[in-house]
C-alpha cells in the first residue's frame, strides 16, 4: 500500500510496536532539542540516568525561554546548563542565540530524521519535512539515553493546500484558519501531513509557521514533504548536502483530508483568550490596539521581520501604539541589518530587542491593562502575557504591520501593492557551543538554584483521594503550572515552584492539595493542552495530587502524568461530570492490582456510589504507574 510521508518516517524508527490505530509504538529519535525552562529538569533526569554521553545523533541546549538575570538565579540555570552540555556531549547555545525552534531548523533540520524536544512547538522542524514532537522532558532525557520514543501510533490527516496566498495574506492565516475549522482540540491523536500543488509556493519559512503552531490544533506533529524549497533553505544555510527529496507515495491516502483553497484565505486573527477564536482581521477594525509584537518560534523568521519592515518602509507607527520586535534568531537580526530593512524599522518607531522568546511566555512585555495587545505568537492564553484579564490577539507579520499602523486591527490588504520578499542573505552567524571530543571528568555547576529530584513513592495498594480543584474544558498547562517572570524562575527548584501550581485559578490550590493529600483533580475535555512543562504533572504530585480525572486528556500532559505517577483517569460516562464536586472523596480501592493487571475499567466510589472511571494506558505504562513514575521504573529495570 502506498504510504503517506509520515508513515514512511515511522515505519524507517520503528523500533518496537506495529503502527496500527491507538497501539503503542517505539520510535527511534535522532535528534533532541531542550530549552532551558524545561532543559533543567530534563538534565538532572538524564543524569539520573548513569550514562557517560548522549547517544544521539544530535542534541542541543537552547537558552531561549528565561533569559532576565534577574538575580542569580536564571544565570545558575545558563552555567549549569552549559556545562552539563559539556559533560554529557551536547551542543549548547547561549542566551540570545534565538529561540530553540527557528535555530534547530536553521543549522541541525535534516529531511526525514525524527527529532523530539522538550517543547511543544517541536513540530516547527516539519516544515522542513521531519518528524519532528514535542514531549515533556523526561521522554526527551530518555531518547538523549538512546531509548525509543513511545506513543499511541497516531492517525495520518492530510492536508491539501490548492491555490496560492493572494497578496497580504500568509502562512498563519493558513494555520489560523485550520484552527478555526478544527479547533485547538481537532489534531489530537494526528500528524498532519500538508500535500498537493499548493504546496510547492510555500518557502521553508512559511511551512514552519504553519507546523508550529499544529501544537495548538493539538497535534502530535505537522509535516511538509522535502522538495526544491527544502533544497534552496538547505543551501541557504550551508547545507546543501543535507537535502533529501521526500514526498507521499503516489496514490496513499489518508485516515481524512481537509483542503485548504489558500486563493480562497484572508487575512485572519486569534481572538481572546484561545488561538481557535478566529475571525477575519477585517471584521475587527473595532478593536483598539496599543502593543503589537513581532517575534516568537513560530512569528519571529528572517520572512517574518522582512515582511514587517517591508510594510513600514517610509511610514510610522500609529500615535499611542508600541511596535516590538522579538528576533527569533540572530542570523534573522543580523540578516535584516545586513540588508537594511533593521534600518527602516527602526525609523519607523520599532522598539528591538534580542533574540528570544520573551514576551511570549510573560517574559515581560506584558500589556497595560483594559488594553489589546496583537502578537504573532502562536498562544494567547489567558494571563499568558503577565497581565491578569489580558486581551491577546494572534495574527501573522502582515496584519502586525497594518495593526501597528493604524493603532487598531487592520486588514493588510489596504496597505497597497505587496513587496516581495528578496532571497535571504547569505549569513551564517550564531554562538552555538559544539560538545567536546571527551567529557567525563568534567564538573557540572550547580548552583543553589538547582534543588535536588524529588522522591515519588510507588502507588499504594488503595487510594482515596479528597478533590481539591474542579474545572472546565481545555484547560491548559499554563493554567496548572503559569509562567512568567516570577514563577519561570522556579524551573529547576520543584518544592518552590509547587506553591504556585493553579495559582491564577486558585490561589488557595497549594495550600488545600498538601493539607489533603492524598489528592485529586477533576477537568474537562481536553485537559493540559498547550505547553509540555513536565512541571504541571511534577508540581502537582509533589503536592500530593495522585490522581487527575477528566472527559479527555491532551497528548503530552497525560504522558507527563504517568512519567510522574499521577494516574490520569477518563470519565467512563461524561455526563458524570456534573457529580463531581471540590471536597468530595473518590475512593478507588485495590487500584494497583487493578492497574497491573490491565483493567480498563475501575471500582471506583464517589462518596460511597458507584463511579465509571476508565485507565487506557499500554502495559508498559501501567507499570511506570505502579512505580510511581518513569524514573523509579527505570531505577527497579536496571
Ligand atoms: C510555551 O510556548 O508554552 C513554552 C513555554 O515554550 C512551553 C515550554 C515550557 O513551558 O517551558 C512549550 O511550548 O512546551
Ligand atoms: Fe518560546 Fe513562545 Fe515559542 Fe514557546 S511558543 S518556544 S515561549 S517563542
């Protein structure tokens, strides 16, 4: 049978499993990449682990997320980082570098390799045809060990892109509006996998703004098949040799296709506070904007910048509004000075800053309030940006540009003829750090930032857990686990940062969940999308929560749940929803036999009556649960 690219990708790591339908398949993974937000975590795992050197192909340590010294801190993460990098044989580069995802294309992209990091815009890497996930950082400690990737064998949806973007129209609004019809709960369980003569009008650039924000759509991964675009990218970086043509077989189908006419899309906007809240720019002139910000993994490349400086060339800013500009990374900064569009985005009233992800993770920038803010990131989160009832519009560079100059959300197609982006400038610069021939023997620093790994005991016999928070549907791991300048900083410290977990939903969270313990927590459809913080599973169950119990589970939280023994539970029938309450206790008695001898559905009592509870997990992750998480399972394995 002819087989999809995807499939092609899977079935060349196929490592353990068959690929059919929600069975659990192991994937061989050639490349890594973490961040330093998640990165700390993910090194004292890998540590934990007791080998001399990744065994990759390629690894990389990005410091991209926290990069404010605002005290020592965010600078013991950086040396820490830098010389477990050193230790262990990755690549390491620095603060103000770029942000993971655009600089992991730019010099490491190879066609048809898997690469899994331990940020879930991961996917970014599809544009240039990898399979490229995001994870919470244990499974990415785990592939740095050489270990195989395990996943439920995900679905293949095709995408067929037909047409060509009219003028002022761009690669977001292709992916926003992919959004508007699937919602940012429509790609779980899928790759998505663009195809047809759309594609081939699509630079390298434009794909990847497209597979970045698949995350959003839920997706385990987006992919763009590797063609003459691929090459010209490829050569663009000096790397010509890496180029490998890669395309579906003729004749394979999909598990469903979705067409997108691109001659048929207009300028498009995420509205409050969802990235799937999406309405055509042109109906929005209403909405008074006073901060716009170009930047991010997925809004911040050398087409993003060159776009907005296009568009301002010779104009100014509206009066009141505040226009800044996120490199995504500093090849793209020096690029747009080498040819001069920094020059006239700078005359233009631009406010610059380094390369990084900063505002998009409340890394500063956030908004003053009662005001709109429009980004070109790819979330808007409630409270994401720093200001508590923040109002955050997504859009890409062009409706960026035409905001900024108007002062309100703008259709970009009065802006008049659209300029052609020229051929990126043949400038290869970063600082990144290669790993040594030999790194044994050499000292990791840490500094008193980096708490110890905490114990998790094995699941007890019984369980009966008190419910210390109810919530809605699509709750996301910035609601458990919130960001920002005064929690990002917390990364590497778990009894700190737990203080803070569901802090903007309920500050008494804490609190509540240790004096209970042990503890469990009742969601909606679609709980913990967004972020791949393992911090939103660990947090938690340091608090004592054991059990979380939802209509259905966003792909990487639940992952991170069992890799920290917190079992994650479906309501056999939805509506029983509506019983569950705060204070109420769930009692599941003989849970680990039950869990261990693959029972699907549990005995479970809500105060005393029946209640359907479900466990779908593979054999291998019952077990992890029973340990009481990934890492005691490893430790009783070796
Ligand atoms: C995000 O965009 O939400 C982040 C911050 O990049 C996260 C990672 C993190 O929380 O450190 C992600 O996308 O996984
Ligand atoms: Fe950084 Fe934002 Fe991209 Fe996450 S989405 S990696 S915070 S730029």
């Amino acid at each position: 049978m002819a087989k999809s690219l995807a499939q092609q990708i899977m079935d060349a790591h196929l490592r353990e499993g068959r690929c059919q339908p929600s069975q659990e398949i192991g994937l061989a993974i050639d490349q890594t990449l973490t961040q330093d937000a998640t990165g700390t975590l993910a090194a004292l795992e890998f540590e934990a682990l007791d080998l001399d050197r990744v065994r990759t192909q390629v690894s990389v340590s990005y410091v991209d997320h926290n990069i404010l010294q605002n005290d020592f801190k965010n600078a013991d993460d950086h040396r820490f980082l830098r010389s477990f990098a050193a230790r262990y044989g990755l690549w390491f580069s620095p603060p103000g570098n770029g942000i993971c995802h655009q600089l992991h294309m730019l010099r490491f992209g190879r066609p048809g390799a898997t690469l899994l990091g331990s940020d879930s815009h991961t996917p970014h890497g599809g544009g240039l045809g990898m399979l490229a996930m995001g994870a919470g950082g244990l499974d990415v400690a785990a592939a740095m060990a050489g270990q195989p990737f395990y996943l439920a064998c995900p679905q293949v949806l095709g995408v067929r892109l037909v047409g060509a973007l009219p003028p002022w129209v761009g690669a977001k609004d292709v992916i926003l509006e992919m959004l508007r019809r699937l919602t940012v709960k429509g790609g779980v369980g899928c790759i998505l996998e663009y195809f047809g003569p759309g594609v081939a009008g699509l630079d390298v650039y434009q794909r990847s703004a497209i597979t970045n924000m698949g995350a959003e759509l839920g997706a385990t991964a987006s992919i763009f098949p590797s063609d003459q675009q691929a090459r010209a990218f490829l050569e663009a970086q000096g790397r010509g040799s890496d180029y490998r043509p890669l395309a579906a077989e003729a004749g394979c189908t999909y598990d469903r296709v979705e067409e997108v006419d691109l001659s048929a899309l207009e300028p498009l906007v995420a509205c409050p506070s969802s990235p799937d809240a999406v309405r055509p720019a042109a109906e929005l002139s209403g909405v008074a904007v006073e901060q716009v910000i170009l930047g991010s993994c997925g809004g911040g490349s050398y087409r993003d910048l060159m776009i907005l400086a296009l568009a301002l060339k010779g104009r100014h800013l509206a009066p009141g509004v505040e226009l800044s500009i996120n490199p995504g990374s500093r090849q793209a900064l020096a690029q747009i000075a080498s040819n001069g569009a920094l020059a006239d985005l700078l005359a233009a009233g631009v406010r610059l800053h380094q390369a990084g992800c900063l505002g998009c993770i409340g890394m500063s920038q956030a908004p003053a309030t009662g005001t709109a803010s429009l980004r070109t990131f790819p979330r808007n989160f409630p409270g994401r940006s720093g200001t508590t009832d923040d109002q955050v519009y997504l859009s890409g560079a062009q409706v960026a540009a035409a905001t900024a100059l108007a002062g309100h959300i703008a259709d970009p197609r009065a802006l008049g003829p659209y300029p052609a982006v020229p051929p990126e400038p043949a400038l290869r610069l970063d600082s990144l750090v290669p790993p040594p021939a030999q790194g044994a023997g050499l000292e990791i620093l840490r500094g008193p930032n980096i708490a110890p790994f905490p114990r998790l005991d094995a699941l007890p016999a019984d369980l009966a857990c008190t419910v210390t928070l109810k919530v809605g549907d699509n709750i996301t791991t910035d609601h458990i686990m919130p960001a920002g300048s005064q929690i990002l900083p917390l990364r590497s410290n778990i009894p700190a940062i737990s203080r803070f977990v569901f802090a903007g939903v309920d500050p008494q969270f804490a609190a509540k969940t240790q004096a209970a313990a042990p503890a469990a927590v009742v969601g909606g459809e679609n709980y913990g999308q967004g972020s791949s913080r393992e911090h939103a599973a660990l947090a938690p169950r340091y608090l004592g929560v054991q059990v979380k119990i939802a209509k259905s589970f966003a792909r990487i939280h639940r992952a991170n749940l069992i890799n920290f023994g917190v079992v994650p539970l479906v309501l056999a029938d939805p509506a029983d929803y509506g019983r569950l309450d705060e204070g109420q206790i769930i009692e599941l008695p003989g849970l680990r036999e039950a869990i261990l001898a693959g029972r699907e559905d549990l005995a479970a009592k809500l105060e005393g009556r029946p209640l359907g509870l479900r466990l779908l997990a593979s054999p291998r992750e019952r077990e992890i649960l029973a340990a009481g998480g990934m890492l005691n399972y490893i430790r009783e394995h070796l």
